[in-house]
C-alpha cells in the first residue's frame, strides 16, 4: 500500500505534466513495484465515480438515453483497468520501450484521480445545464438561461479535449516512444469507455 508520502507526491507530479513540466515524472515510482502499488488509486477513483453516477441520474437527460446499468458499467471499469493496461505493455513491448513501462503505469494511474474529478465536474455542468434547458429542444431556448447552458455545454466539451490531450501528454512523456503510442494510448481508452456502455446497455 502506498504511503501518503507517496500520494501526495503523484499528485504533485500530475499537477506539474498539467503545465506540460516534464519534471513532474521525478514524482512517479517508476520502479515495478511502484507502479503495481500505484493500482490502488482505483480505491479512490471508485468514490468519485459512484458521485458522478449519481449525479448523472439526476439530471433529466437520464430519460433520452438509452437504458443502462450504472452497476455494470463500473464493475466493467475497474476490470477493463488492468486489461487496458496489459494490453499497452503489449505495445509498448513491441515499440521495444519495455523499460518505461512501470513509469506509465504509475504516472497513468495516479494521474486517473484528477482526471476523474475533471469528469465530475463536467457532469455537474451537463447536469446543471439540463435542468435549465430542454434538452429536447434545445434550438428554441432562449434568455439568460439559454446563454448559462450553452455556456456550461462549451466549458464542458473544453474539458473532455483536455482530459484526452492531457491522457496524451502523459503517455508521450512517461513512454518516451514518439507521437503515435500516446495516440493509440488515448484511443484506446475511448474505445474501452464506449464498450463498457454498451455491454452495460445489453446487460440492463
């Protein structure tokens, strides 16, 4: 188990890649058992997904989508986690950077804490904007209300391109293996995100 020594220095090291310092990997144990330790961050990234579910259910878009089981879908999180995870240190094998594999691993980790809080905050704005706006029509609002959700609509799809581009940064400089890992990184987080839903779907 981590020290909180250790926690606190990760966060320290995510919150200098989020200005693009590469000095911040000093931060991340980039040793095997560092990085294997570095898994516990799913303890708590657990509770701030279980807030964002929450949440998500009570705005009204809930009712325009699909079916779905919130249960499964995080289940299926936690479990696709180390698979997505084994599944990069096949690539990363074959791009001959075995050697900084424990780096990612620990830097893509810990840095899934504030990343899942940038979620959160993202769902709140969604949400909030859903209770001013219908969603259903959403070319005829207008007023003061019309401009606050279009506004947290806009703040709220920045955020998503921030969270890929920082996923990627994050990748690129701990991998060290050129531009098209990181991208294949980040891709295949998107297409493990899009599965889980629908496997949730099929399941509710």
């Amino acid at each position: 188990m981590p020290s909180l020594g250790e926690i606190w220095r990760a966060f320290h090291g995510a919150w200098r890649l989020l200005f693009l310092d590469i000095r911040g990997l000093a931060d991340f144990d980039g040793t095997r058992s560092g990085g294997l330790r570095s898994f516990w961050a799913i303890a708590l990234v657990v509770p701030v997904n279980l807030a964002i579910t929450a949440i998500d259910e009570l705005g009204p878009s809930a009712d325009l989508l699909p079916p779905h089981s919130e249960a499964w879908q995080l289940v299926g999180t936690l479990a696709a986690w180390p698979l997505l995870l084994a599944v990069i240190y096949g690539l990363v094998s074959w791009y001959g950077r075995p050697e900084r594999y424990w780096l990612f691993v620990a830097t893509y980790n810990w840095t899934q804490i504030p990343l899942a809080v940038v979620v959160l905050v993202m769902v709140v704005l969604v949400t909030a904007a859903s209770n001013l706006v219908d969603l259903n029509d959403l070319g005829a609002a207008s007023g003061g209300s019309a401009v606050v959700a279009a506004s947290a609509f806009l703040v709220a799809a920045a955020l998503r391109i921030a969270v890929y581009a920082y996923e990627w940064y994050v990748a690129w400089v701990s991998l060290d293996a050129g531009v098209a890992l990181p991208i294949i990184v980040v891709l295949l987080d998107i297409v493990s995100g899009l599965g889980l839903e629908k496997i949730a779907t099929a399941l509710a």
